[in-house]
C-alpha cells in the first residue's frame, strides 16, 4: 500500500483536472480526480483522502455543497476551494465549515502545491514543527509557527517573503529556507538593496557588459549568476526602483536576465527569498511598488515578531550571545528588569550590540546598572506599574485584544481563517486568546 497523500481533485473542466494532478503527482502525491461533487462524494464515502482540492462552481452539487456533505460525517479532510467568482462571502462561509485555504483564479501552481502540503501536514496526526531553526533562538509561540512554515516552504521552490522590523532575524529566516531546502549544497547570496543607487544596484543583481558605463572596464557576473542552483536573499526589498523591479518581475516570470549593457539572455535558477520592514500592499496602493511583482514575491510569507512581543526569550538570548563572546558574566536583577521594560527599537540585533557592551566595559564577572546604555536606563529605570507609557500599553492592548475578537466573529469563530486575516499564525493568535481570555461564547 502506497504512503503517498492522495489528494481528491473536483472540477468540471477535464483540463483544470488534469493539470492540478500533473501537479501534484510531480510533488509526490496520489490524485483521484471528480467532475462534480456528486461523483467525489461517492468516492470519498469509500475511502479518506488525505486532502480535496475542490472548483466551487459546478453542476449537480457545487464545491460549497460537497464540502458541507462532508462536514457531516464527522470532520472534513483538509479542503482547498478553488474559483474563479471568489468574494469575501464565499471565503468565509467556506472556512466557517471547516476548508483549510480558498484561492481564486488565476493563481499559482507552485502556491497551490505549498497549500495543499502544508494542509497535509497540520492535519496528520502528531505532526511536529521540528523545533527552531538554525541560528534563531528562543520558544515564543511566534517562533514556533514561523518554523513550522518555513520547514514545510523549504521543501519547494516558491518565493519567500519575510517580513518584520530591523533587527528581527530576517537573514537568519532566508539562511533557515536554503539550508533546508533541496538547494542546500547550492550557493546562498544575499544582497541589501536598500544599502546600494539605483545603477549599482542593477549591476549587483544581474551583472554588466565590459563598456556599459564609466568604469565598467570588464565584464561582470551579478548576484543572481552567482546564486544561479542555490537562493538569492533579497533584503530592503521595498527600497528597489520602478525600473528595477521591471527586470525582477522577469527574472521572476521567465526565469531569464540580461546583464546591464548586454542583450543576451542569460537563464538562471534561483530561489529568491525577499524581506522587507515595509508596508508593500500600502505602497502598491500608492503606485510605489508594483502590484504583479507583489504577487510574485508574497507566495509565502513569514512574520517575525519583534523583541518586545517576546520578551520572554530575552533571557535566552542574552545567554546565547554572551556565549558567543566567551563570556560567563552575569546580570544583576536590577539590570535585568530594565532590559525587560525596554521597548528594544533595535530588536534581537540591539540586544547583542547590547551584550557586547556590557562584556566590554563590566567590572569583574557581574553587569551593573551603569554598564548599559544610557537610553536604556532613561527609558527602563521606572517598574511598569509607574512607567509613563503604561497608559499607551493599556491602550494599545485593549485595541489589540478588540481586532481579534472582531476577526473571530466575522469568521465564524474559525481560528485559521481569523489568523490569515490577521496576518498571523494560528499559534500566535491562540497565545494571545489565551493572554487576553478570548473565547467562542457558549464554551
């Protein structure tokens, strides 16, 4: 008997059925394909499919119908609502019932495979994350799910976009993506765009021709030639000109470059793993950022929080990074506490400059008070119950606490469906349901 996941495929249209199937077959999966949901309701009364991949709009009994039908013996298996006619009210009504994700089409083969993986994976009983990723430290709910994401995103070879604010980790989650993945032996090269003028930063990515500009006295390979079998780690994604993006797009698309001054195509395989602290849905309302190149760049996105949201791993890594300068100090509980009051603007990478700090100027074996940065003492010396800011902190809590229950009701109270418009993880937001004591009325 074959362990592959055997995935139902419903549509009326025979090519879309064949061409999801190639797909998933070419991921290692079984398919059975239905024309309508009445046919994939009788297969489905003869065994349990791992996951359905079902057309919403088709005769007899459509895709809402079939997943209603199955619903009713019990728990569905893991279902993907595909269409072609999507609204919110459809995306809703189908989590509300139990579906795992709904795309509308046109969409990606390769954000449909990752779906349909990642659906497999929640459900199989006993399925782990595999604990944090290299490099990143710490056991924040938080983490958990951004390491869950990446381990199951790693094994394909959609595009990754990572976003949080300076000094999360964002290299060390793109680093996590190669060495996991099938491309592991492969080259990893990162690039910050935000770091490099519009020119340069056209002959960093793809390279320039002998003589295309002043001072272009040979010829040059970019970084995507150099990455070409392994990732590209894109960061400041945000920062990258109109004109620049255009040539991404391309590379992106059809998977081919030029170099700067030449015009012959060159072919590369990259995997591009992109990060940004910025707001791109907002600039590609504001014109700043191409809406197609969004698309293509957020197949999979990942969050990471900042510091102060987990704070509880400050300990931890506080014991990382003196480790990694050889050190044995310790932190007084004064200084301690002010750490914990810290807003840390400057997030995980603040906090090792940090560290190194107090290793260099501390007097003996113990960090005092005075050895910390000035503004961390002006900004963490009141406990939290004085502290001036702790009206803000009410306040913003309160707003928080009040846009989860919002998202909840207006999905019916389903967690998964409340976390994606949210734009954060299911183990996030249980963390803080439990935190704010949120739950289903009537439970």
């Amino acid at each position: 008997m074959s362990n592959k996941p055997h995935v139902l495929v419903v549509d009326d249209k025979a090519s879309m059925r064949d061409m999801l199937a190639m797909a998933l077959v070419a991921k290692g999966m079984e398919v059975t394909q239905a024309e309508n949901g009445e046919i994939a309701l009788k297969l489905a009364g003869g065994r349990r499919f791992d996951a359905v991949v079902s057309d919403l709009k088709m005769p007899k009994l459509d895709g809402m119908g079939l997943l209603r039908a199955l619903s009713k013996g019990g728990e569905p298996p893991p279902f993907i609502m595909i269409t072609a006619h999507g609204s919110v009210r459809d995306a809703v009504e189908a989590m509300s019932l139990g579906a795992s994700d709904f795309m509308e089409k046109p969409f990606d083969l390769a954000e449909l495979e990752f779906k349909v993986e990642r659906a497999i994976a929640e459900a199989s009983p006993g399925a782990a994350t595999g604990g944090a990723l290299p490099g990143m430290v710490g056991n924040a709910p938080q983490l958990a799910e951004v390491a869950d994401i990446v381990r199951r995103a790693a094994q394909s070879t959609v595009p990754v976009l990572v976003l949080g604010e300076s000094g999360t980790g964002k290299e060390l989650v793109a680093k996590a993506v190669h060495a996991l993945s099938g491309r592991a032996n492969g080259p990893f090269v990162a690039v910050n765009a935000g770091a490099l003028a519009q020119g340069v930063l056209e002959s960093e990515l793809f390279g320039h021709e002998k003589g295309a500009f002043t001072g272009a006295d040979a010829q040059r390979k970019g970084r995507f030639e150099s990455a070409d079998g392994g990732t590209l780690f894109l960061d400041e994604l945000g920062e990258i000109p109109a004109s620049t993006q255009v040539k991404l797009l391309r590379v992106l698309q059809d998977k081919v470059m030029e170099r700067v001054g030449g015009s012959q195509p060159i072919r590369v395989d990259v995997r591009l793993v992109c990060a940004t602290n910025r707001n791109l849905r907002q600039m590609v309302k504001e014109g700043r950022f191409r809406e197609d190149l969004f698309y293509r760049v957020n197949v999979v996105t990942v969050t990471l929080p900042p510091l102060r949201e987990r704070i509880g791993d400050l300990g931890a890594l506080v014991q990382h990074f003196l480790a990694r300068e050889g050190s044995r100090m310790k932190f007084t509980p004064e200084v301690t506490g002010i750490m914990e009051r810290y807003h840390w603007p400057g997030n995980v990478r603040e906090l090792e400059n940090v560290v190194r700090r107090c290793v260099a100027l501390a007097r003996g074996d113990t960090v005092a008070r005075s050895d910390l940065p000035p503004e961390m003492l002006e900004a963490g010396a009141l406990p939290p119950g004085e502290s001036p800011a702790a009206g803000l902190v009410g306040d913003l809590e309160r707003m928080e606490r009040n846009a989860l229950v919002t998202a909840l009701e207006e999905t019916g109270w389903n967690i998964s469906r409340a976390a994606r418009v949210l734009g954060v993880g299911r183990t996030a937001l249980q963390y803080k349901m439990k935190k704010y004591g949120i739950a289903k009325p009537g439970n």
